[in-house]
C-alpha cells in the first residue's frame, strides 16, 4: 500500500506509550489537532473540486443522498497537506527498527489479545488456511491491535490530497472508492476514520484493498473493519490468501548462517530450494519440505541476524507492506504472540 511503510517508520520514531490506549471498540484513537484555516481562494478551489466529485460519483450511479452526508462539513484539511509533504526519509537501521516495533510490550499485548480472540483466529485461519500467527503480526503493526486506528475523516483527507494535486490521480480513485464503501453501506461517513493518506481501520486497507479484500465475516452485510474483529481477521487472511499465501508454510524463520557465508548470496532475488541451501551449509529448523524455495535475507546487513524467508509466503506479506523490515517483523511478532 502507498503510505504504509513511512506510516509505520513513523509509529517507530514515535515517543513510548504513543501507541498505547484503550480497547479499539471505543474507537479509542484520538482526532489530529486542529488544522491551520484554508485561504478564501483554496477553500473556493475546494468546493468547486468537490462539486465535481460530486457529479461523476452521480454519474456513476451512487446516491446523491449520501453523498452530501459524506460531504458534510469537509473542508480542505491543511493539516493533511502539511503531514503529506513533510514525509521524512527514514534512516532507521534494522537494530533500531526491531527494537522499537517488536518490543517486549507490544508483544505481552499481543499474547494477551490471542489468548482472548484465539477462537475466532482459529475459525478463520482454517477457511483462509493463513496462520494465526501473521494476522496477528499484521494487526499488531497495523494499529497496535485496534487502539491506532487513525483520528482523520476518511473522505476529507482523500478528497484534500486529490484536490492538492500532487498524487492527485492516486488519491481521486481512492476517494471515488471510499464513496463506493459508504454508499454500500458497510460504515457511515462520520465513522469512516483512518490516517492522513485515507488507511482505514484496524488493518489499515485502502479504499481500494477494502472493496477488493474487505470481508463480512459475521454476515450482517457489513464490512466493518473499525470495530468487528472477525471482519478485521478475515479480511487480512482475504488479502494475504488473495496474494498467493499457501497453506501452513511458515512466513520464515530466524537462520545461523555458517563461517564465511558469502553475503552476495542473500536476497529476495536469490531463492533457492531448502536442498540447495543444504550444502552450502544453511539448515531450516522448521519442519517444511526441501522442495521449499527460500531467500536468506540479512536485514542488517553482513555478520547481523540472518532470516529464511519462504516463498510464496514472504512475498504474501510484501503484497501487504513492500519492506523486508516490516515483513520480519510480521513473522517475529506473530511467531512470538501464538508459541
């Protein structure tokens, strides 16, 4: 997704605690600071590009009724343009990165909330076939299980970014796919809440991953990935099944590499069968099967903590997140929350 890697760069950088609250179904994130005024001639630029917002979503059949309820009230969000523009280049190296998303806390959390719901993850992992354990990984980076969901109005910060223009086209058919959801039904404009860049719910999809990915778990015809934790699981597995996830392979597992390893061997390019591996002297330790194709990747570089990732299930997470960083994360988190 597009703005998920420096969005969780950002959760790193974060002060402790920031990402610490009460449970999600009280919607517990709080709302972003008010944003500085728009000028009377960005705000007049605004209403004329969402007046012609307004007009291709009739055009396309959705329900004018709804969408002046999911217009109410938007205005340009300045606050929005200023956190788009000042994305910073992150520099974390993967010590730091590590220590700070897969720390102690959040997986004490995450054990505490997989002992509550494992029911539930069982049931979906068993028609999905996706481990319980990368769910949990996603959720628990996403937004730190259901507390972070994000405090901004979904469709004025989508309708903001495309007005702005710099990713406008991006950002417009997201926009265009929010109004889908909301005139479908699954969530009323006012709840619809998510980051800056429109991410939404517990598992932060897109627009565009919801109406692709989103599922009713429960049957109430709704999609509701802000506060059902079994349309939230489901949904995940969805993706990650949808993005080629097989069966109870592991996603990976930590490796010692032997003396001299050559590291232009590692790499998500260089895979190669676990029996192919053997000889050169990298064993797994899980039980999966010599035909398995892996990649040795050492995130922090030559003579640092060196990782088996097993395809296709590695590049599922990708599909996801496109950072090995995140993707280790995922597997350690989960592999820690479900022994």
């Amino acid at each position: 997704m597009l703005t998920r890697r420096t969005l969780l760069a950002a959760a790193a950088l974060a002060p402790s605690g920031a990402l610490s609250g009460a449970p999600s179904g009280a919607m517990a994130a709080q709302p972003p600071p008010p944003p500085p005024p728009a000028t009377a001639a960005e705000a007049a630029s605004f209403a004329r590009y969402v007046a012609g917002v307004k007009a291709e979503a009739r055009r396309s059949g959705l329900r004018p009724a709804m969408l002046e309820r999911a217009f109410a009230g938007v205005r340009v969000n300045t606050r929005v343009i200023e956190l788009d523009r000042r994305q910073p280049e992150f520099t974390l190296t993967w010590e730091q990165y590590r220590s700070r998303i897969v720390s102690a806390t959040r997986i004490k959390t995450g054990r505490d909330m997989y002992a509550r719901h494992r029911a539930l993850l069982d049931a979906v992992s068993a028609r999905y076939h996706v481990a319980p354990g990368v769910i949990m990984g996603i959720w628990g980076l996403e937004s730190n299980y259901g507390v972070s969901s994000g405090g901004f109005h979904v469709v004025e910060a989508l309708a903001t970014l495309a007005w702005e223009g710099r990713r406008a086209k991006f950002f417009r058919s997201e926009l265009m796919d929010a109004l889908k959801i909301l005139d479908s039904g699954d969530i009323a404009p006012a709840q619809m809440v998510g980051s800056y860049a429109g991410a939404m719910g517990q598992p932060q999809f897109m627009p565009d991953s919801f109406l692709k990915f989103a599922v009713d778990w429960n049957g109430d015809g709704k999609r509701d990935l802000w506060g059902n934790l079994g349309d939230v699981f489901a949904s995940v597995a969805n993706y990650l099944a949808r993005s080629g996830w097989a069966g109870q392979l592991p996603w990976g597992e930590p490796v010692r590499l032997p003396p001299g390893f050559n590291p232009a061997l590692a790499g998500r390019e260089h895979q190669r069968t676990l029996s192919e591996w053997a000889p050169l002297g990298v064993r797994a330790g899980a039980r999966v099967a010599p035909s398995t194709k892996a990649a040795v990747l050492l995130p922090g570089g030559a003579g640092g903590e060196a990782f088996l990732a097993y395809h296709p299930n590695f590049l599922a997470i990708r599909r996801y997140n496109p950072s090995d960083f995140y993707c280790i994360s995922v597997g350690l988190i989960g592999d820690a929350v479900t022994i």
